[in-house]
C-alpha cells in the first residue's frame, strides 16, 4: 500500500520536471519517472525505492539542492526538506541511479 509520502513525492517530480520533453519529442518527461516508479512497484519494488524512481532525475538535472530551492512552493520545499530526514533509504538509492 502506498502512502502519502508517495502522493507528494509524485508532486514534488511532477512539478520539477513539468516544462520538460523526452529528447527529440513532445512527450512530458515526467512519463519516464511514472514509468519507472511503476516498473519498480510491479517488479516486487518497496514505497521507498519507487520514490527513489520518481526522484533519480532530479539530482542530474537540477542538482544536490533541486527540491530544496525556492522555485517550489513553500510546502513543497518544506516537504522536500522533511523527505530527506524521512526517507534516508531513498538517498543511496538515488545516487545509486545517478552515478552519483
């Protein structure tokens, strides 16, 4: 069973990534991180490694700090900054994905 930590997190992506296309298309990119949250969840994936999912293209494109700037809603940045006392399972992970 999901959570609301997934529910915000999908936010969180959702609004990160919204101006952006998959490459040499006009398909949203945030359909790549659903995809991948998805396959992680059908392939026997736990909440935190599907958010590890939603979250691995942040980092690489917007930096260490991407959900913390204040671009994002004042909720969204304190929920971001939450998530990552929250979620300490889901940091490795996502610089796992990242290369980082």
């Amino acid at each position: 069973m999901l959570t609301e930590k997934f529910v915000r997190t999908t936010e969180l992506a959702l609004k990160l990534h919204a101006t952006q296309l998959r490459k040499g298309s006009q398909i949203p990119y945030t359909s790549h991180l659903l995809g991948v949250a998805s396959l992680v969840l059908e392939n026997g994936g736990d909440e935190e490694q599907a958010i590890a999912g939603l979250l691995h293209d942040a980092i690489e494109d917007f930096g260490p700090e991407a959900m913390l700037t204040d671009c994002l809603h004042p909720d969204d940045a304190l929920y971001a900054r939450k998530a990552q006392l929250e979620f300490p399972v889901v940091a490795p992970i996502v610089a796992q994905l990242t290369g980082g």
